[in-house]
C-alpha cells in the first residue's frame, strides 16, 4: 500500500476511533510504522482531521474594562480642553492649572504624546534631572487618570515633561530608521496640529491609520493577557468539579508541594495535577492559548516545554497526559499541533 494511502487510512481510524484508548493506542504505533521524516505530515494530517474543527477562535473578542470606555476618555478630554482653552494655553503654568484642577485631564496628554502609564514616569526621570525636581511615579499618574488629586511637585513634574515633549526638546533627535511617536498626524506639528484637530476633527482614514500601526486593541489585550490565559484553565477546572475529579491547579506557589507530595519535579510545574482517592498521581494536563502570528521560536519554546513534562510524566508513572490547546494560530496550522499531539499521544 503506498504511504499516501496508508496515511489516510490511519487518519481514518484515528478519527473513527470511539474511545480515548483506541485512538491513543494508534497514535502510539506511528513511530513504528512511518519514518521520521514522514511522522510530521502523519501528525499534522491527524491534528487536521481530528483536532482543528474542535477549536473555537477567540481573535474577535476582547476581555473589557471600564477604564477603557469612551465615557472616560470624553470625560478627560473635556477637562483638558477646557483648561487650556481649545490647547491654545499650553504652557507649563496652564498645564500646572489643568493637572492640578483636573487630574484626570493627564490620560490625555499621554495619549496625545503615544506614551504608555510607564513610560510618561520613565519620562519624568529626565525631566527632574534636568530641573532638580522628583520624578512622578506610575501609581501617582495612574491615580491622576482615576480622578484623584495629586501632590504639587507630582503636578509640575509632568507639566514640564508634556511641554518638553511637545516642543521635541525632551527626547534626542532619532537617527536610522526609527521615528519620533510625534511623528503621527495629531502630533506631527506641536500643539498646533493639536488645536487643528481639537477643531476640525480627525479625517475618517487618519483614525484608521492610527487603528493600523496600533490601535487594534493592543493596549487592551495585553492589559487582559492574565485574563486571557485564564479561560481554557478556567474552563477545565469547572469540568474536572463537576465531575468529581481530584486536582490541583498548580502555580509557581505550588511547586513544592507538587514535587513533594506527587514527585513531579519538572519546572514550570504543569497547569493542572490530576490525582486518586489515594493521592497517587494520575495525569497531568497543560493548557496552551495560541495566537495567530506567534513566532516559530514561541511555538518550539512550548512545544519543548510540553515535551518536558510528557518526559516527566512518564518518570513519575503517570498514566495520562493532556494537552488542552485553543486560539486562532492551530486554526489555521494544523502542523502546530504536530509537536503537542506527538509529545502527548493525541490526548
């Protein structure tokens, strides 16, 4: 039988398998039966068949929060226009004024400078080197964005970073092929742009533009990642309660007790330790959230780091170990869940 035709067969039983059992027992014997270089496309035509139509992409959503509404940046903005009068008073001593009466006036002046909350007090560090003064701190500013009144010398800190900035006197003249963040259409001219645009509005393509280079829910997602990374641990937690299953959702607190009480010394410990009524180790599961666009380095990083704990598992006298993958990359590459089902005997 060619090897073409020997592959689909296999894929066909693997898919057709009904239970866990068989279609592992299967998967164990390919090694035994295709060479090495043809073991990749083996998996991969596996993972396609029977894996990718299971995993549900989770690119069109975002984890909210309220700090990211509309209602607060409208609220912000009205301050800061208000306090410097359509940001024709933009001096030091107004934007003392505005801070000061305003705190929260703040998020819109890091925004308009294209500074997150740490690198605005990164920024102040120049700043009060140069003019003797204490730097702001990321609390402080975060508090100032949250409505709260800040210290004076909080206050004249970050007036004297903004106009700094906004004059292009703060940070050294870029060389290469790097740009100045105020090298954007709202920015690119000072404050006059600024006021052109606090004015005339922002042209409908220039909004996004700005959406292209950065704004596709960047800041959003990354201050959710920990809530991101928690569904699918979530979501197998709610699984093994209801179903009675004895486990311990590990983390770096537990290594020790995992090591000490289960023998499983593999670091990082494994998302999830799976146990009997006689506190003997069972299985091990590792939950894994790829993104589409994730670099080859990335995918090998878990891959090997999943490969580990197989290897630990199988120390331990582990019966099972599982995999439990979910996001846009496997979607679209079936080959990604080579190395993962490989390591994990398609569990």
């Amino acid at each position: 039988m060619p090897q073409s035709e020997h592959i689909i067969e296999l894929v066909q039983a693997v898919s057709s398998a009904d239970s866990w059992n068989k279609r592992v027992a299967l998967v164990r014997k390919i090694p035994e039966a295709f060479g090495r270089a043809q073991q990749p496309n083996v998996y991969g035509a596996i993972a396609k068949s029977v894996y990718v139509h299971d995993l549900a992409p989770d690119f069109a959503y975002v984890h909210w929060r309220e700090e990211y509404g509309l209602e607060r940046i409208e609220t912000a903005y009205g301050k800061a226009f208000e306090y410097t009068k359509g940001f024709q008073n933009t001096n030091p001593a107004a934007l003392t004024v505005a801070l000061s009466e305003a705190p929260e006036s703040v998020l819109v002046f890091r925004l308009l400078l294209g500074l997150t909350v740490q690198e605005l007090a990164a920024a102040t560090v120049m700043t009060a080197e140069l003019c003797e003064m204490a730097a702001a701190s990321v609390n402080a500013i975060k508090n100032m964005e949250a409505g709260r009144f800040a210290q004076r010398k909080t206050v004249e800190v970050l007036s004297s970073t903004i106009d700094a900035a906004m004059r292009n006197e703060l940070f050294a003249t870029p060389s290469g092929s790097v740009k100045s963040k105020l090298e954007k259409p709202d920015t690119i001219g000072g404050w006059d742009t600024v006021r052109n645009f606090a004015t005339d509005n922002v042209p409908f393509p220039v909004f996004l533009h700005q959406r292209h280079y950065g704004g596709a829910f960047r800041q959003l997602l990354d201050a959710t990642s920990g809530k991101r990374g928690d569904i699918l641990e979530d979501a197998v937690e709610e699984l093994f309660r209801n179903e009675s299953i004895l486990y311990v959702k590990t983390g770096s607190d537990k290594q020790e007790a995992i090591e000490r009480d289960f023998g499983l010394s593999v670091k990082p410990a494994p998302d999830f330790v799976v146990y009997d009524a006689n506190q003997s180790l069972r299985a091990i599961l590792e939950c894994k959230q790829a993104n589409d666009g994730e670099p080859p380095a990335t995918r090998l990083h878990a891959s090997m780091r999943f490969a580990r704990k197989v290897r630990a598992s199988a120390e331990s006298q582990c019966l099972q170990c599982w995999q439990v993958s979910a996001g846009a990359a496997p979607k679209m590459r079936s080959d990604r869940l080579f190395d993962i089902r490989m390591d994990a005997s398609s569990r």
